[in-house]
C-alpha cells in the first residue's frame, strides 16, 4: 500500500481527497456514507446567511405592515438565526462523535457583519477548521475593483482573529489581478485556499420565458482552470492550496497533485457515481503511483508545477498557436 497521507490546513488527512460542501454533507447519514467511501475530510453543506435572509423576507410579507415594528422585526431575525444556527451546530457535534476523519463546517455569508458570530459558534461546537466560501459579484458598478476585493480581506482579518481553528478560503477566479490577489490572501493569516469555487449559473427557458439553473454538476472539462492556477500558484504562496471543479476521477486527482495541491475537493462526481467512488479514485492513484514508483504523495507533489517546469511560459499562454491557425488544420 502506498502512503495516501496528506496535510491541508495543518490537519492530518488519510488521503488527499476531501467531499466538498454539498447536500451529500448534510446530513448525519450523508457525512458517514462519505467516510465510508474514503474521504480523506468532510466540509459540512455551507450554511448560507442568504437563505436566512430570504426566510425573514417570506415571514415579514405575512405580517401586516402596521405591525412591522422595529422589535418585531429584531425578535424574529434572532430566532431564524438562532434556529438555524442551533442545526448546523448540532450536525458538527453529531459528525465529531460518529466519524473519525476531519469535519470542516463551510460559512457562505452575504454581509461581513455576521462572519465573526457564526465563526465562533461553529468552532464552539467542535469543527476542525473553517471554510469560508465567499464571492462578492462584482455587479454594483459604484464600487472599484479595489474596493469589491478590500472586503475579501476584512472578513479574512476578522476571522482569523476571532477563532483559533484553521480558517482556509474558497475563492473565485473573478479578479483582476488574481495570481497577486491569491499571493496577498496567502500572507493573512489564513491556513489554506480552495482554487475555485463553483456558482449559480442563469440560464433562459425560451418556451416559457423563465430563468432557470444550468450545468449545475461540474464537467472534467472544467478541471483545467484550477489547474493552470494550482500549477502557477503552488510554488508561491504562503498557505496550503486545495483543488475545486473538475475533479471527477483518479486522473484529475493525479494531475493536481502534480501541479502542487495539498489536497482536492470532489462534489459532482459523487452525485453521479455515489460516496464509494471515493475508493475507485484512490485506487487510481495508487496504481498510478506503482507505475511510476512513487512510494508517498510527496515523491511527486509539484512536480509539474510552473518553478519546476522546464517550460514555465506554458502555463502562461492564453492563445491558440497551432489547433485553429487554419482552416487546413481542422479539415
């Protein structure tokens, strides 16, 4: 047996493959059906302020605008919180008590004002770490660039201040400068970053004139931006690095280990293939391992990374030179 062990966020994992937040980790049931499969780590389904927000919205469209007073308004916010709060909470104590391998609760918080308070009650109640999943859409056209990213940091400072657990962050690759913005992150104190998180997408259902989700599951396709971003960034960064999107096999696994990742996250693919495919992937890489003679993940962690690469301007290209130089070549 080779050596599948790992360390993300300076928590001991069993192997490099970590179930990401879903509704797979949402449940009692769900989070031991993924130990059971062989996850190396568990994040909790996020709890989401913006569905707290919504729920108040509902309840307040019940009560009668004369009766909408600011009391009211206060009493009812605290107990959807506190409810859903005291869920959440009491998912991480069951998890720690039936499971072995590291639970991770995840945060997916619309205003910067909440993080700190639900941070704190989630590693009260026994998280091994926090992940914070945050992307602010960069739609309000009043706030700069600089601005949008400055709030990434103030709640990364206001977190890692608060709590003694690990904090890592799940970020998008919607910024101007990211390969600097990753860096700069990095260096705050965080213990680990997820390359990248996975959005909402509209689509139009021209029939009935609606908006609906689309490519809700990752596609293996989607694997080669993290990529190129674990393989540029590995070398540099000051924190650990996990891979997101795209991961849906052994292969997958392999190439971002090579391209430096400490670890990886897997979602879509077991939605379609189920928790225990978690073994077929790790079984994958051992072979693969056997093949080429790596004994543990170190043997080969980076190994195709930009710093070791013999080529680093490769990972920078961004046209086309030879597959569309010309109608000829496709014919």
């Amino acid at each position: 047996m080779k050596d599948l062990s790992t360390k993300f966020m300076g928590l001991s994992l069993k192997n490099p493959i970590i179930a990401g937040s879903s509704g797979l980790s949402s449940s009692l049931a769900g989070i031991k059906k993924l130990e059971e499969g062989g996850a190396g780590a568990i994040v909790l389904k996020s709890i989401f302020e913006e569905e707290i927000f919504y729920e108040m919205d509902d309840l307040m469209k019940n009560v009668p605008e004369t009766s909408r007073y600011m009391e009211r308004f206060d009493y009812h916010d605290l107990v959807l919180k506190g409810e859903n709060l005291a869920k959440y909470t009491t998912l991480i104590k069951e998890a720690k008590q039936a499971v072995k391998i590291p639970i991770v609760a995840s945060i997916n918080c619309s205003y910067t004002y909440e993080w700190t308070d639900y941070a704190k009650r989630l590693e009260s109640a026994g998280a091994d770490a926090l992940e914070l999943n945050m992307f602010f859409l960069p739609t309000d056209q009043k706030r700069s660039a600089e601005e949008v990213e400055r709030a990434y940091f103030m709640v990364v400072e206001k977190i890692v201040a608060t709590v003694s657990i690990p904090v890592s962050l799940k970020i998008s690759y919607y910024f101007t400068c990211l390969g600097q913005t990753i860096q700069k992150l990095s260096r705050q104190g965080i213990a680990g970053l997820v390359l990248f998180n996975r959005f909402y997408s509209p689509d139009f259902d021209i029939e009935n004139l609606k908006v609906t989700p689309t490519n809700i599951l990752s596609s293996p396709s989607d694997l080669t931006m993290s990529l190129r971003w674990m393989a540029m960034m590995s070398q540099k960064v000051e924190c650990d690095l996990a891979a997101s999107t795209g991961v849906h096999d052994g292969a997958a696994v392999i190439k971002q280990l090579l391209a430096g990742a400490q670890a990886v996250q897997v979602v879509s693919t077991l939605y379609k293939n189920g928790p225990t495919y978690i073994q077929t992937m790790l079984n994958e890489l051992q072979e693969w391992m056997t093949r080429h003679g790596y004994e543990k993940l170190q043997d080969f962690r980076g190994k195709m990374s930009q710093d070791k690469s013999v080529d680093p301007a490769i990972y920078e290209r961004v046209q086309f030179m030879k597959y569309f130089s010309g109608q000829k070549d496709i014919l």
